[in-house]
C-alpha cells in the first residue's frame, strides 16, 4: 500500500487517480498512524515551503516522518514541493526543511533572454545515471513542470535527473530510499504513469 500524505497542499486526487489507472494500491492520508503503518510513502505538494513545513509540523507528521524515512527507510517519493521540503531550506522562506537530502532550494531569476517565471509546462529531463525510478524510460522523456524555485544538491551523487531552462538544474535526486522529482508525473501522461509504476513496483 502507498500512502499518499495530507497535509493539505498536494495534487492528491490526480495522484491516486494516477495509481489506480497503474494498478497500485494507495490511500490518502493525514493519520499519523496511517503513515506509520504505510509501505511506501508520497509527499506530494503545491505552494509554498514555509507553509508546507508548517502544516506538516501541525498535523503532527514531521516527528513520524522522519521516523518512517531516515529510522525504518520506507521507499518515499516527493513531488514538486514535496521535493523540496525534502532539503535543509529554500530561498523562498525562513524555515528549515526536513533535512533529507543536503540541498538548498532557489528561485529562478528571469534573465536577458525573458526567462519567464514560473517555469511552466512541458520540458525534457535528462537522466545522470541508471536507477529503478527510472526503468524503461526513454533518454528523452518529457515531463510537465509548475515550479518558481529549483533544488540544488550539494552532493551531486544526489542527482538523479537533470533540465535546462534557462540554466541546468537538478529535476530528480535520489538518496538511499528517498526519491524525488520536481515535475508532476501524475500529470505527465505516459511518462508519469511508468515512472510511478516504477516507484510502485522496484523502488525498495
């Protein structure tokens, strides 16, 4: 069973409908003691990181969290925010994150050629090595991206997956059983769907 975490700032429904359509069972919730109990877990998001970190804190996830993911190493996927509560802080708050992975978050800055912010819609990534998330992914898979702010690892053997938009940044990372990516697989059609097929069935 997947538990899709609640707490109130993820593309939920598209998420699970995602699954459903795969054949992988999953539950959306907020109980501690769902999350607890919880196989794999996803830490979806939308918005922003102090409010993301707050609300977490709040339904009383952080504590468990980090005892499912650093203590008993469930299998953990973030998603677009998700992604990036995973890391020490972000450029777009004052709190600290969960700490997962040593990377900074940071904002895109529209530069000479009219970057435009958000980087919206659909781009290539890029692969930096072979992994299970990854399996039977095409070099040149297009995923779909809402996103003001990007990750940055500090050690780049955290770097699953990289884009360029405006200049090249970190789209996936992978720590251990901590996995994330910055665009939406639940709404980037065949893509997604084998790439949460993949975290469903071989990411361990």
């Amino acid at each position: 069973m997947i538990t899709i975490v609640d707490y109130g700032m993820g593309n939920l429904g598209s998420i699970r409908n995602m699954l459903t359509k795969i054949g992988a069972a999953s539950e959306i919730s907020s109980d501690p003691r769902a999350v607890m109990a919880a196989q794999k877990l996803i830490l979806p998001g939308v918005g922003a990181f102090d409010a993301g970190m707050q609300s977490l804190e709040r339904n009383g996830l952080r504590s468990v969290l980090d005892e499912r993911v650093l203590g008993a190493r469930v299998p953990t996927l973030g998603i677009c925010l998700g992604m990036q509560l995973m890391t020490r802080h972000s450029a777009e708050g004052d709190r600290a994150g969960l700490g997962w992975i040593d990377a900074q978050v940071l904002r895109f800055e529209p530069g000479d050629a009219g970057l435009k912010v958000p980087h919206m819609g659909w781009n290539l990534v890029a692969p930096a090595r072979p992994d299970a998330l990854l399996e039977n992914l095409p070099e040149q898979s297009r995923f779909y991206f809402v996103h003001s702010y990007y990750v940055a690892c500090a050690d780049r053997n955290d770097v699953l997956l990289t884009t360029s938009y405006g200049r090249q940044f970190d789209s996936g990372l992978h720590r251990d059983n901590v996995w994330g990516v910055q665009f939406h697989p639940e709404k980037s059609h065949k893509f997604g769907m084998q790439l949460l097929t993949n975290f469903a069935n071989g990411c361990v």
